[in-house]
C-alpha cells in the first residue's frame, strides 16, 4: 500500500488559487480513478476536483471554505501497490509543483505604507488574490488572523475582517491621499476615509428580516462583475430587427424537427448562427483587451449565459462559426442541461471569445449587459414581440420584431465597427426564410 497526494489543480487560466466549496468524499471513502473528490470554486469557474489514482480516501487536508494555491495538497489516498513512505503534508512551498504558474500565485507581501506586514500574526507570505483584496480595502494585514493552514489568511478572513468592521480603522486619510483620484477625494474628509466595501456590511437588520449568506459561487460573478464594470468602460448601442419571416420559418419546421431530431428548434440557434456569421466577417468584435495590445482570437467561440436559481454559468459553443443551425441548438440544448444538472466541466466554460444572453427568455424586451470579462462585447437577444410596423410602401403592417442589445469594452471597440457588425447581424436575420435557409 501507498500514500499518494491529491493536489489542487489548474482550473483556468490565471487561476492561481480555488476554494473548497464542499467535500463529496470523506475518509475511509474508496474511489476510482477520475471520481469526483470535491467541488472547487474560483474567481473564474465552479468545477470538480477529480482523483489521480484509485484506493481509499486516507485523510483530508483542506476543510470546506479553505482556499488552496494550485499545487497545494488537498487530501490523500492511499493506493494498492508497494508500500511508500507516508507522505508528509508539509508548507504550500513543499507541496508546489515544479513548474511555476506563470502568474506566479505566491508573492512576497509588498511593504508599502498602506500595507505593514512585517511581525504580527499576517508576517509571511500570501496570495495575489489576498494582497489584492486587503490593497483595495486598505487593510492591515497583521491585524488579520488566518484560518488556513499554518495560520495563513485567506480571502475569507479578509472578508470576514471587513464584515467585522475592522477594516474602518486601517484606512487612514493620509494612507489613501496615496491611491486612485477617488480615493483622494474620499480622504479630504475625516467622515469619509473608510471603504466603500464596509458601508454595505453595515446594514441594519429590522425585525423579520432575513440573511442569506454569500456562496463561493455568488461571490465569484460578483467579483468578476465588479472587475468587469471597474475596468473596462462600457458603452451601449441597440437595433431593431425584423424577425418575421424567422417566425414563419421556425413554425414550420419545429415540430418535425422535435420528432427527428429529440430536442427543441429554439430561435436562440438562429441568433447565434448569425451572430458568428457576422464576427467572421467584422473580427475586431472577437477581440480582448490586454494592456499594451489588443488581441483579435482567431476561432469564434460563444459564450451563452445560463441561469440557475442561485447562479449563472457562461459555457461556450466552440467554433461556433463552423457549425449549422442544428450543430448550435444541439450544443445548447446539451451545455443548458449539464449546468441545470450540476454535470458542466470547467473545460466547458473556457475558452469563449464573445457572449450571447438569451434575456428575451425572460420577458426583457431591452437590457444592458454587463460584458463577460476579459471579452469586448456581450449581445443580449430580447424578446420576440408584434408590433405595428410601417411598412416601405406606407401600408401599416403587425411584424415580429426583436431588439438586440450590445454591450462593448470601448478601449477596444468603436460605434462605426460596432454599428457595421449589428447591422450585418440584422441583415442576416432579416433574410433567414422559408426556401431560404438551411437547418442542416
């Protein structure tokens, strides 16, 4: 017999760290190889941690809220085979693999006025996403106490000093004069000099009222929602279309496709189709920011948004552009699926290069999304009304039409692209008819 190490895994790009969300095994569990162990959040996806060998579960390392570098132990295993010497869990540093992420997920603390770390509890090392957190709250970190292992703070400490109030008392007036211009304003004043970020945690309760606590989950669109908003300016622009002759199209067909084909024709496949028609043909609008470059991705992969009752999930049709209208309902049919049934891979959700929001599902007939970050645009698809038109030869006419709403990263993309790309979009939907297109 052996022990043998389950660590924790890159579930991303950039990803340098995950939180243990929820334990599915528990000591003296056997498991195959490839069996689900855990369920892992991060910044970026909520994935599944699988095991590398199959035996039985010897002892687990990481607790549920933990949050764990990429190479860090997590649990282990003990195998069949030759007996090994145990393995001893020893610091992070121990536990790393040998090739670095490239982000390089453990730095040493900065010593900036804003940030002591020398002595206290926090003296040592920590994550980027930590420093981060406590640099934008103007937090102390040797006022901090970690709950991690060997005492070191993660970002649920960090969140629970702010919740707890402390981080009003680290963030004096000549501390943030040094930070952003906002920052600036915000210290001129001795009522103002606390965060932002700790006047929502004060929100008196009132009888009957009820907390819900934040999950790993919530929090990761929040803080990708937040980054999104922060750092890339938004800009917004809509166009009509008129979708009748889609409608007749649809109608017409949908019910012998459902008896050939097992799944529902949605208008959603038609959407997208044209969409990455137009991409292909204006690729500015497939780009991504990146600092001293803006990067234009070569295959068109969607991103399309789906909701459940406490989260959203943004898998990706790859190489949408490729595929016919049925090859994109089929993938949509089957990613919505695996989100609804807890089954999407965090492979599923990587990769997209622009996004799709159906919100017309839900009745929305104009929205404003905010862009899926690091993307450039996010196109949201609303609903399908009747509504008079006038019509060329000036004779009133009722016509199905829809609006579609783009959101757009304005570092990297302008009106006359943007406007070029939605009236193509338009165009191609306006011609999908009846003898006119084709499914297959």
């Amino acid at each position: 017999m052996g022990i043998e190490k389950i660590t924790m895994p890159k579930l991303g790009e950039s990803v340098t760290e995950g939180t243990i969300e929820k334990w599915l095994v528990a000591p003296g569990d056997t498991v195959a190889k490839y069996d689900s162990l855990a369920e892992v959040t991060t910044d970026k996806v909520t994935a599944e941690v699988p095991s590398s060998f199959s035996g039985t579960i010897k002892e687990i390392i990481a607790k549920e809220g933990d949050t764990i570098e990429v190479g860090e132990t997590v649990c282990l295993i003990e195998i069949e085979g030759d007996a090994e010497a145990p393995v001893q869990v020893s610091s992070p540093k121990a536990d790393a693999p040998a090739e670095k992420p490239a982000e390089k997920p453990v730095q040493e603390a900065p010593k900036a006025k804003s940030q002591p770390v020398t002595g206290g509890k926090a003296a040592g090392r920590f994550s980027p996403a930590v420093l981060k957190m406590s640099q934008e709250n103007g937090i102390d970190l040797a006022q901090v106490s970690g709950t991690g292992r060997e005492g070191r703070i993660t970002r649920k400490d960090i969140q629970a000093f702010i919740e707890s109030g402390g981080a009003q008392s680290q963030t004096a007036p000549q501390e943030v004069a040094v930070q952003e211009e906002s920052q600036q304003r915000v210290a001129s004043s001795d009522q103002q000099s606390a965060p932002e970020q700790a006047v929502s945690s004060n929100v008196k309760l009132e009888n009957g009222d009820i907390e819900i606590p934040v999950t790993s989950v919530r929090r990761a669109i929040a803080n990708n929602m937040v980054r999104s908003v922060t750092e890339a300016p938004h800009a917004w622009m809509m166009i009509e279309v008129d979708v009748t002759e889609l409608v007749l199209l649809r109608d017409s067909v949908k019910k012998e496709f459902k008896e050939k084909e097992g799944f529902n024709l949605t208008y959603f496949a038609f959407f997208i189709k044209a969409i990455s028609q137009a991409l292909k043909e204006y690729p500015e609008m497939n780009s991504m920011w990146a600092g001293d470059t803006i990067v234009m991705k070569k295959d068109i992969n969607i991103s399309i948004a789906v909701a459940t009752d406490d989260a959203l999930y943004v898998p990706v049709i790859k190489e949408t552009d490729e595929k016919t209208i049925k090859g994109i309902g089929r993938e949509i049919h089957e990613l919505a699926g695996k989100v609804r049934n807890g089954k999407l891979k965090s492979t599923e959700m990587q990769g997209g290069t622009f996004t799709v929001n159906n919100t017309g599902s839900f009745g929305s007939v104009q929205s404003m999304g905010i862009i899926n970050y690091p993307q450039a645009a996010i196109l949201q698809v609303e609903s399908i009304v009747k509504r008079p038109v006038i019509m060329d030869n000036g004779m009133m006419a009722a016509r199905d039409m829809v609006n579609l709403c783009l959101s757009l990263d304005h570092r990297v993309l302008d009106g006359l692209v943007c406007g070029r790309f939605l009236a193509r979009v338009k165009e191609l939907l306006e011609g999908m008819a009846k003898d006119k297109t084709s499914l297959y």
